[in-house]
C-alpha cells in the first residue's frame, strides 16, 4: 500500500509529484532505504525520472509509478 509523504506543506503520492518539487542535484532515497539518489531530470514523454544512485555513481531511470520517496535535508 503506497503511503503519502508530505513535502513543503503538499502530499505527495508518486514519484512523478515528488520530481516536480525537486531541482537538480537535490538528494532523496526511497522509504526505508538506505541508498541515496541525486535528482537530474523529468522526462514527462517517457514517464521516468532520471537520478544518480550516490553509492555506484550510476545514472538510474525510475517510473512514475514507484512508490514515493522522501527527500533527505543534508
């Protein structure tokens, strides 16, 4: 069961919601993960987000349709 996150005062149920608060370079992981990602683009035509997962250094493509995740203030 997918949980909202709030963020700035909003509720946030999807990935896709979630991109469109961050900038580029902001740090967020998934709920009770422990790994970190670095935003750095929405591509809407394809309904990804595409982020660096800080720990492989790796660009990753994640759909708009996984579970929310949750900025980390750093």
């Amino acid at each position: 069961m997918k949980r909202p996150e709030i963020i700035n005062h909003k509720i946030v149920n999807s990935v896709e919601q979630l991109a469109r608060f961050l900038k580029r370079g902001d740090i967020f992981r998934k709920p009770r993960g422990a790994t970190q990602y670095k935003f750095e683009e929405l591509v809407q035509e394809q309904n990804i987000v595409i982020c660096e997962n800080l720990d492989t250094h790796r660009s990753e493509e994640i759909y708009f349709n996984s579970p929310v995740f949750r900025l980390m203030m750093i």
